[in-house]
C-alpha cells in the first residue's frame, strides 16, 4: 500500500466519519441536558434534501448548507420544545420525525426533480474541497473540539450537565431548565442538519430517499460509544466510519465477489456497530435524566 492509497482511505474515512461526528456532539450536547432525539436519522434526511433542493435552485452550495443547517435547527427547535415545555414523549417524538422523513423525501423528490427515489446534482453544485478534504469534515473535528470544552470547562457546561443529571437541583440555583434543553436540543438539530448537507451536496452530490442509510442512528450508538464525551466521540465516529469505508473496499476484492453476494458486504458497518455497543454494555454511563421531561413539585 503507497501513500497514494492511504492518503485516500484517509480521505474516505474521515468522509464517512463526518455526518456521524457531526451529529453525535449535537446529540451528546442534547442528552447531557436530558433531550434524547432518535430522530437524527430523519432530521439528517430531510436537511439532507433541503440542501440539495436550494443548492439547485439557487446554484449555490453555500446556501444549500445553509438551507440544511436551517431544516436540522428547525426541527431540533420543535422536538425541544415538545420535550422540555410540552413534556411530550422523545422517543415518540423522535420516531415520528423518522417516520415523516421516510415519506417526505420520497415524495418531494419526485414532486420537485420528477425523477424516482434519486437525483444528482451537478459536480460544480459541491461544496469545494481542499486537497480532496471537505472544509465541512475539517469543521466537524473543531466543532467536537469546542463542545468538549464548552461542556467541561465552562460554567454553561456545567449547567447543561445539571439539567441532565439532576434537574431539580440545576433549577433551584436558577438555571431555567426547559430553555436550556430547548437550546440543546436546536444545536444537536443543527449539528445533524449540516450532517445532512454534507451527505448530499458535499460526500454524495445527490439525494436519495435513502441517503441516511441509518447514520442517524449509528450516531447513537457512536454518542453510547464516547460515554457522552465529545473527545472520545472523534474516535467513535473514525471508527465507525472505517467500517462504512472497510465494507466498500472489501466488496471490490474480485474473487470475494464471486463467493459473497454484494448485499452481505453493506451490512458490515450495521454488524460492526452492534458488536461495538454489545461490548459496551454496563460500561457507558448516560445523564441520569436523559429522557426524563422534568416537571416542577
């Protein structure tokens, strides 16, 4: 193997990485609040199309990150509030938003493109790349950077902790809880909204109805993985998405090919995560509260 091929699983792994990183410090920031959100899957999805549908309207790939960074803070903002002021159910809330993106997309891209399940957009509609690197990519590793200190060494961190790990406690000393899960919860709605954008415009330069391909929710797993570290989320994410790379390079082996049908290949990055998160079973640690809506005596 020459520098030439590393360089490139490099390059394709930390592609693969993005969107999981991206959203698991979002939803690390979420849940060490207490807002869970299984909706990362649709929010990634739908903002997903929404990049795609506005870089193609307007020609530009900046306003198309926009435009998914826009989609994932609105519903991040909506699944917040029916969480911490409503004191709906998450997990219902978090489906429903998955379940809504399933049919949206399909529908919408062929109400707008008029071409079923899938639609590419041109290679001068992409976010611009630096020696092959996307500046998204670069951003996701600052952005986990920051969370990390923004939760431990800072006293707004502190105070998102609180609401996480005792609620109560955290509004007797004055933190107004359901506005800072509410806030959480609109960042880790971002966060997964440029993971969208970046699936779409950025890594794949299409949409399709599946274009998630279950990322939201091996950034679950990936936030599990970290124990609700932003640090340890880089190396979750790495991880996960070298499985996601290793799958593809494995199914282009020819007389693997002839042996193993294609399909059992794409599974890997699904196998490897459910062995990683067996193994982690009893070792990881959540916020006490997450998904618990906290409610006044």
């Amino acid at each position: 193997m020459n520098w030439s091929m590393i360089w490139q699983l490099f390059v394709q792994t930390l592609n693969a990485s993005t969107p999981l990183l991206l959203a698991a410090t979002g939803e690390i920031i979420g849940e060490s609040a207490g807002i869970a959100n299984i909706g990362l899957e649709g929010i990634m999805l739908i903002s997903a199309f929404m990049a795609v549908y506005a870089d193609s309207a307007f020609a530009n790939p900046l306003l198309g990150v926009l435009a998914g960074i826009a989609t994932g803070l609105l519903l991040g903002v909506v699944h917040g509030y029916i969480s911490a002021y409503m004191k709906g159910n998450q997990i219902v809330t978090g489906t429903g938003v998955n379940l809504f993106a399933a049919g949206f997309v399909a529908y919408s891209i062929i109400a707008f493109f008029h071409v079923a399940g899938y639609y590419t957009i041109d290679l001068s509609l992409t976010v611009p790349k630096i020696y092959g690197v996307s500046p998204i990519s670069i951003s996701s590793l600052i952005i986990a950077l920051l969370a990390y200190y923004l939760l431990f060494k800072t006293q707004i961190g502190l105070a998102i902790r609180a609401c996480g790990e005792n609620p109560e406690a955290a509004d007797s000393v004055g933190v107004r809880v359901e506005l800072v899960q509410t806030l959480t919860s609109s960042i880790a709605g971002l966060l997964t909204g440029l993971a969208g954008a970046f699936l779409s415009i950025d890594w794949n330069a299409s949409i399709t109805k599946q274009m998630s391909a279950g990322r939201g929710f091996i950034a679950l797993a990936t936030v599990n993985f970290a124990n609700w570290n932003p640090l340890l989320g880089i190396a979750g994410s790495f991880l996960f998405g070298f499985f996601w790379v290793a799958g593809e390079w494995i199914k282009n082996i020819g007389w693997l090919k002839q042996l193993i049908p294609v399909d059992l290949f794409n599974t890997i990055p699904y196998v490897a995560t459910l062995v990683v998160v067996a193994g982690l079973i009893g070792r990881s640690r959540p916020p006490k509260y997450v998904g618990v809506p906290y409610k006044r005596e």
